[in-house]
C-alpha cells in the first residue's frame, strides 16, 4: 500500500466518535459552569485544543518508533511520580499536582500511557506462544506495583487501581497459563483483607457507604443518593439543557468532575445517556478490534491497554455514578473538567488511530 | 495480516473481550433504565416536591481543666437564628419582618442570606445568643418567615471571666482561608474552631467530631422525617499544669502594669502559671466580636491581644550576668575570690562606660558583683569571656530559639554574636562585647526563656521543653495523650559551678546589699536576679525612672526561685517601663512566690 499523507491514515469513523463525545462533553460542562458560576468549559475547551496537539503529534509519529523511546517514557513517568510526592501542590489533603507557573498538571494521568507503552514493549519482546506463567508476569508486575505504589502515596486509590486493571487486561490479552490465572485470581482474593487494613479511613467510608448508602450519610453515603435521585429524576427524555435543578442546586459538589454524568442524566434523561453509553461502547469496540487487527504485537499491546483504560474509566465512573459501585475518584474521559484526564485521554485515543491506521504498512520487523 | 490472527490468536478469546465490553455496557444501560424510567417518577418527587438535607450537628467542644481538675473552659448553649436561603421566597420582604424582631438593620439580615458562593440549603446564622424577648417574638411570627431555624448550639464559656486569656486563647468562625485549606478535614463554613493559644494548638482533639441527620423537607423547608441521623462526638477534654489560683494572683500582680509573669515548676517545666498584660476577654470572641471592638484591642498601643510571655521580645539586662559569670566560671576565665575594682566609670577605647552605681562598688569579687550587679566587674568579665563564648553560653541556657511550648507563635528571640555582624559584612567592637556583658544593647528574650533559664539554674542544670498540658482524655474518660517533662538540654556546668552560682543568687535577695531584697520573705529563702532592659540609649548619666516619659523607661526584670535549698517553683517577671528590677518586678515575684508556697501548704494538710 502506498503512502499518500497523514489524512488518508485516519480512521474516520473513530474520529467522528471522538469529536462526538469531546462536543457533548463540553456542552455538559457548559451547564456545569452555568450552575457553579465558574467557566469550566472555556478551560476545558482549551483542554481539548491541547490534546488534540498532543494526540496529532503521538499519531502522526509511526508507533513501532515509540517501542525504542518506551522504557524512557516509563522512566519518566515514574519520575515525575516521584517529583509529585515531594513538591506537589496539596489539594483537599492529596498531593496530585505539579505546578510550573500557570501550568498545573497531574502525572499520574500521563502514567497510564506510559505504563501501556511500556508493557506493549516488555510483552512484545518476551512472546510465549503458549501463554506466560507467573514467572514470566514477575517483571511486568512490578512495572504496575512502582506507579501503582506511589500513586497510592499521593493518595489516589482509584487510580492505583486503574493501573492494575490495564495490567490484568493486558495480561489476559497476551495470554496467560490457566493455573497461572487461578493462582493469581486465588492471590488477589486473600489479599483482600490486607488492602483493607491499609486503606485510609475515609476510603473505607466510601466502600462502606456504597454496600450501605446509609450508613455514612455524612459523606459519600450522601453524595450517592443524592447523585441517583439526580439521575432518576431526569426520567426518559431529561430536564433539557441548563433543567439541571438537583446538580444546579449543590448536592453533589463534584458535578464537574467525578459526577458530570449525574447532571448528564438530569438533563439528558435516559436518552441522552444511552447515545452517550453507546458512543463510548463503539469507541472501546473499535479500540479492541484495532488491537486484534494490529499488524505487531506491540501495537496490539498499545490499543489494548490504550482501550481498558478507557473502558474502566467509563465503567468505573458510571458505575459509580448510578450507585453500582463504591465513590472512587475516577473521571469521566471528555465529560469530567480536568486537564490532565482530557489530554492524556485524547493522547490515548492518537494511539489507537495510529496503531489502527498503520496496521497494513510494511511488514514488521519481529513478531 | 493482523498479528493475532496469524500467531493463532484464538478467535473464540477475542469474542470474550467483546462480550465482556458489551455485557457492561448492557448493564449500565439496564441500570439507567431502573433509575430514570421505572423509579424515575418517585426520584422526581423526592427531587422536586420533597427534598432530602443534611443538617450537621456540631460537637461540644472538649473542656480544658487546670491541674487540679478546675473547669477553665466549658460549653454553655445558645439559641442561634438560622435561615435556609433556599426556603426563604422573597428575600427583600423577608429581610424587612425579621429586622424588627430583632432589632438588626435588614440590609444586614439581607447581606447574610444573598452571599454568594455558598449552598442555598446551608443554614446561615443571623444571630447568636438570642434572648427570651427575641426568642418569644420569632416563634409567633415564625409561621410567616419561612426559612427560620431557631437550633441549639453549643458555645465556647470561659468559667472565669478572662482567666489566662492569652494561653487558653479564642475560638471563632472559621474564615474562606482557614477553609479552604481545612476543609480536608471535615469543617464547613459556619463551623467554630482554635484561632489562638491552646484552643489553636490542641484543635484537633479539642473539636470533637460532628454529628448529622439526613432529613427530608417539606417545600417550606420544614422536617418531614429523619432519615439517618448520626450523634456528634464530643472533643477531647485537656488537663492543664496550670494552677487557676496562682494564674489568678499573677494577673492581679499585674493589674494595671503592661508586662508577663512566668512561673515553672523547675523539676518538669511545667507552667504553673502564664500571664501577660494588659489582656482581653476570650468570651467576646466566641461569638463573633464586633467590628469596632476587635479594632480597638487591635489598635491599642499596649498589644493588649498579644501574649507577652512568648511574644514579648526585651533585652535581659543584669539577669544575663548570670550566664556571663557561668560562662567565666566554667571556661576558667575568673578565679571567684579575684576582687576587680568599679570605680563608676570604665573607659574603653574612645568611649567611657559606666555603673549603675554612679559612685561605683569598690573592689568586687564574683559573688558581690552578682549580689550588688556590679557593671563595671561584668565589663572587665565580659571582655575576658569574649563575645563568641557569650553568644555560645546564651544558646546553651535557651536563649536565641523557641522553648518549643506548644502554643502558636512563640517568638525565638535573638543572642547577637560576632558571627552575626560578619554576615551583614560589618565588625564587632569591645564596645558591643561590655554592652552585651549586662544583657543590653539588640540582644531579645521571652518571659518563658527567662523563666526556663531560672529554672534550668534551679533544678541542676536541666533546660525542660515547657509543658502545658499534663493529658488528653477522650469522652469516655479514657487518657488518649499524656505529655511528660522533656529535657531538651543541659547547661554545660559542673556542679561546682553551679554550687557558686546558686550561692550569688540567694545573696541577691537575702543579702543586705543585695539588688532583690524586695524579694524576701521571712522564713523562706529565695534566690534570684533582678534586671533593667534599656529602653532608652545610655546617655552621659544614668536618670532615674520617675525623671523620664513612660515609653523611654526600662523594663524591670525579676527572675527568681524558692525555696532555694529544693525549689517548687521558678519564676520570670517583667513589668514593661517598670523601671529598676528590684523595686518594680521583685515584689512582684515575692507574692507569687508566697501564694505559690501557701498553695502548696494547703496541699500537703489534705
């Protein structure tokens, strides 16, 4: 096949996908701003504008270049998780932040992808045609429990999790010995307890306030009721944009980040939430079938990882939004306001295309 | 062809990812549908026609005691006014009602409940402390200003009106700022918290945690049913060191004086009592205090709001010749019987410096230079000591740092030093070494360094980090904390040394020539330093006090401790423009002193 420029590598359809959710993102933060009084969509606006930069970049550059650069970017990720820990700006009692001036930006988010670079790299490497045991999985596990501690660190629990959510998906997609898996599946259940024990205080309030909403309703007990009776009552066809009376209203503090679906569901309604649902259903099916069609290993490791991160941040904030699951602080990519997420999120999405659009040239040097 | 197909990626695992995807997605969506279709009616009426709150209920704030278990700071209740803004429907009318049931102008009734940046259903206080009259004339009109909310609330009391104002401090509303960096911790806005002293320093065992109901309101806002309602839990109790009947002598030794009294137990450092002059009274704050009053206690020359026992910062005068001859004593640089001769004047290079003594003292030696705080013979030492070795010595008895008392904003003071002077580039002169010789010139210390000195000098040579509280006990009468004495030094003296110095120290006040004889109390012996902190420049003769304006006289210093033989107690005194240290601050001493030992009489009969 002949190369004839950037715009004929591009997936179209996922574009169109993309720049769907970006733009009904945006007008939820629109509504979001107008209740708080704050202009959170003309920051997130630029947030785009920035990702969709950083994510033209990442996918103009052939990916395979990036296997040589993979470590390095790990490193570096690691670096500034380091970097947060001691000069990190405090906010509301976690250290997150890293601030330059005017520019604040958070390092954990830009681990994700730098972690799923780094796997693609180790995996693609080390293939096992007939599935990796657990002595294979040492290495690459420790490359998620570095990040994953020091996130945890700051705190951000939920992230820390994330992280071990795309190793395991990782992982399954590679292939895994299935005595491996029982043992590791049997490892994880007896920890249980211990994760328990280390969990903060108000971490366990939470879990404990989503088995039981009414057990704290002080805290996140209350913000889960108050985030369904937000939802529910947008009812089938919603309150319509700016109906937001429950959101507007202040019982959720957070509509502008971790709940933005909750004013979604206000005043979208059932409807609004189902084309959004089926965006993002389209988005992941598309990233998974990228990786199965990729033309390497190591870009299918990439678009793999790249897609169970989006799909957990989807199923974990939505999930926790309509009450299913315990508050973890994890963003709704593209609806939440923060810079971080949104970059590294539309980075994430560059990936993909260029993993996708790049699946019929040339052959690869290893498989 | 695609890597996974062609390394015999089974088909049969990739459809699991797919199902898997889906599966979710399915159920989030069959979730949604639950939420907004089938229960969407009754989440609309719950959301619209009824609306569930949180009302938070706060804690009583944990009670401080003195050392023998005397109540110095309680809760008593208040009936507070409150408005929901969200439930008020004309703010404007609303405003004009209740402005005459209480007696406040509407503009500011209205000023409170249209802030903007704060929650609609967040309860605002309009008044506090309501009386019967006002209370009575809300609950007939209630019924027509929906939106008030008349609750119960716990208030910080002081039990004796103004007591040890500066140490325990104040509590008040908790400011933007405060929250904004707080509310990690769990305030709000409206919540009360430490601002100054002890209510600042143990905040967070004093706070207690709070309680809430969830509630579901009517439209009118009123309480339909409680959902959910959780019991606030008190603060935590704290036990004090301090005496209240030694506190209370020492602010009446202080009446109408602007200064600090310090008393320690030497054998902990425990502050046995703390006060600071002029003071203030507490309980205003509590509440809220009016503009024009917080103006005036902040515009007053004398810093009445400040505690001068850590924050006052004034020279040591003669006091500091205790360490001098410490410091001469153990480095070899005097032999106590060698006799130096003060003849009232000392030159030095261009310069004459001179006695207190106009006449001068005649041939002193160490003992009687420290009995009759001889200048001249603390000249001569001084230049033997030599001014690094004086600087060394003043760090050593706690002098330059915090005493690392647990109260918020303790003042570490300042020992000058040649190495000080290089650092701005600029020499050290004799002239600086004999003025620092008797404590003068930029050399500042606290009341509490002073006292710890003395009391350092009174146990053996143990410098004690101050202690305040003895314990910290949890609602159910369970010790959650208990603080023990904390040696953060020693004074590098041998017990010689130390021996002599004591020996100067009860002469002061017991000998006849002595500067502190004003000191003395029958029966029991005392030793101490009496000091004068220059206010004024030293000019061609020294003037008496009653000669000069009030702001240019000297601070009389007193430190002291008794009985001398097994102290109890260890005391620091400055009276600011007091004038000599014997005559304006050691009576002071001497009836702390006998009130502490009468203290301690009644103790021992029980």
């Amino acid at each position: 096949m002949r190369r004839n420029g950037l715009l004929a590598l591009v997936d179209w359809k996922a574009l169109t996908i993309l720049v769907a959710l970006m733009v009904m993102g945006l007008v939820n933060l629109w509504s979001a701003s107008e209740g708080m009084g704050v202009p959170f969509y003309q920051r997130q606006l630029l947030w785009l504008a920035v990702g969709g930069f950083f994510g033209l970049l990442v996918f103009s550059i052939d990916y395979r270049h990036y296997e040589g650069l993979a470590y390095l970017l790990y490193g570096l990720g690691m670096g500034l998780l380091v970097v947060v820990l001691l000069i990190g700006v405090e906010v509301g009692g976690a250290k997150r932040w890293i601030e330059m001036g005017w520019l604040r930006f958070q390092p954990s988010e830009y681990m994700k992808l730098g972690l799923v670079i780094g796997l693609a790299r180790y995996f693609y490497r080390r293939p096992r045609p007939r599935g990796y045991s657990l002595r294979d999985l040492a290495v690459p596990f420790l490359m998620v429990l570095g990040p994953a501690a020091l996130v945890a660190l700051e705190p951000d629990l939920g992230t820390a999790l994330l992280l071990f959510l795309i190793f395991f998906g990782v992982v399954l997609f590679c292939g895994i010995r299935r005595r491996s898996l029982l043992i590791l599946l049997a490892a994880l259940a007896s920890s249980a307890p211990l994760g328990w024990s280390l969990l903060k205080d108000y971490q366990r309030r939470r879990i404990l306030a989503f088995l039981d909403p009414y057990s704290d309703p002080l805290g996140s007990g209350y913000h889960l009721i108050q985030s369904k009776i937000a939802v529910g009552s947008g009812g089938l066809w919603g309150k319509g944009f700016l109906g937001g009376t429950q959101c507007k209203l202040q019982f959720l503090p957070q509509y502008h980040t971790d709940f933005a679906f909750a004013l979604l569901g206000e005043e979208w309604g059932f409807v609004g939430c189902a084309i959004v649902l089926i965006l993002f259903l389209l988005l992941i099916l598309w990233g998974l079938e990228t990786a199965f069609k990729a033309k390497d290993r190591f870009g299918a490791v990439i678009a793999v990882g790249v897609t169970a991160m989006i799909f957990i941040h989807v199923a974990v904030n939505i999930g926790m939004v309509l009450g299913m699951l315990p508050v973890v602080g994890l963003p709704l990519p593209f609806f939440s306001y923060g810079g971080s997420c949104t970059v590294a999120h539309v980075m994430g999405v560059g990936l993909l295309l260029n993993v996708r659009s790049r699946r019929h040239l040339l052959a690869p040097r290893r498989t | 062809m695609a890597w996974y197909a062609n390394k015999g990626g089974s088909p049969a695992r990739a459809k699991v990812f797919y199902w898997m995807v889906v599966a979710t997605f399915g159920l989030l969506l069959l979730r949604l549908w639950h939420l907004q279709v089938i229960e969407g009616e009754e989440f609309r009426r719950l959301c619209e026609s009824n609306r569930i709150r949180l009302v938070k209920v706060a804690p009583l704030r944990g009670r401080i005691f003195d050392r023998k278990g005397r109540i110095l700071a309680d809760n008593r209740p208040s009936f507070d006014l409150f408005v929901i803004p969200e439930d008020v429907k004309d703010k404007e009318s609303f405003a004009e009602g209740l402005a005459p049931l209480l007696g406040m102008p509407p503009e500011e009734i209205l000023g409170k409940i249209s802030q903007r940046g704060r929650s609609p259903f967040q309860p605002v206080r309009i008044k506090g402390d309501l009386t019967w009259e006002e209370l009575s004339r809300i609950k007939i009109r209630q019924m027509e200003l929906p939106g008030l909310k008349v609750s119960v609330v716990p208030v910080r009391t002081y039990l004796y009106r103004g007591l040890a104002a500066h140490l325990l401090g104040t509590v008040g509303e908790i400011t933007r700022e405060e929250l904004s960096r707080r509310r990690a911790k769990g305030y709000d806005i409206g919540d009360y918290l430490g601002k100054t002293g002890l209510e600042a320093a143990w905040e967070d065992y004093l706070r207690g945690l709070k309680g809430g109901r969830q509630v579901e309101v009517d439209a009118l806002g009123r309480e339909l049913r409680v959902l959910r309602e959780v019991e606030p839990i008190p603060g935590w109790d704290l036990h004090l060191t301090l005496d209240l009947d030694l506190q209370r002598k020492a602010e009446e030794l202080l009446k109408g004086k602007a200064g600090a009294i310090v008393a320690l137990d030497p054998s902990s450092g425990a502050v046995l009592a703390m006060a600071s002059a002029p003071s203030y009274d507490p309980a205003a704050f509590a509440r809220g205090i009016p503009l024009e009053m917080w103006k005036k206690l902040n515009e007053d020359p004398l810093h009445p709001l400040t505690n001068r026992a850590i924050r006052g910062l004034y020279a040591p005068g003669s006091v500091f010749k205790i360490v001098v001859a410490a410091a001469a004593l153990a480095e070899g640089r005097v032999d106590p019987d060698e006799r130096l001769h003060c003849g009232g004047l000392f030159p030095l290079g261009q310069k004459v410096f001179r006695c207190w003594k106009e006449e001068g003292h005649g041939w002193m030696d160490l003992k009687q230079a420290i009995i009759q705080s001889c200048d001249i013979y603390f000249y001569q030492l001084g230049l033997r000591v030599g001014p690094e070795l004086m600087a060394s010595y003043a760090e050593a008895f706690g002098f330059g740092r915090c005493t690392g008392i647990e109260l918020p904003g303790e003042k570490a003071g300042f020992v000058p030093s040649p190495a000080w002077k290089a650092k701005r580039g600029e020499r050290w002169y004799d002239g600086e070494t004999v003025v620092m010789a008797i404590g003068q010139g930029p050399f500042l210390v606290t009341p509490l360094q002073m006292a710890r000195m003395i009391a350092a000098v009174a146990n053996g040579g143990v410098l004690y980090q101050p202690l305040v509280a003895t314990e910290v006990i949890d609602p159910e009468g369970k010790g959650v904390r208990s603080y023990r004495p904390r040696p953060m030094g020693r004074l590098p003296l041998s017990p010689r040394v130390l021996r002599r110095l004591k020996e100067a120290l009860l002469g002061v006040v017991e000998d006849e020539k002595g500067t502190g004889r004003a000191a003395h109390i029958p029966g029991v012996s005392v030793a101490g330093k009496t000091g004068t902190a220059q206010v004024a420049k030293m000019g061609q003769r020294r003037l008496k006090p009653s000669e000069l304006p009030y702001e240019l006289r000297d601070h009389a210093w007193f430190v002291a401790y008794a009985p001398a033989e097994a102290p109890t107690i260890a005391v620091a005194v400055v009276v600011e423009h007091g004038g000599h240290g014997g005559s304006a601050a050691a009576p002071l001493a001497r009836e702390l002193i006998k009130e502490w030992l009468s203290i301690e009489g009644e103790a021992d009969e029980t």
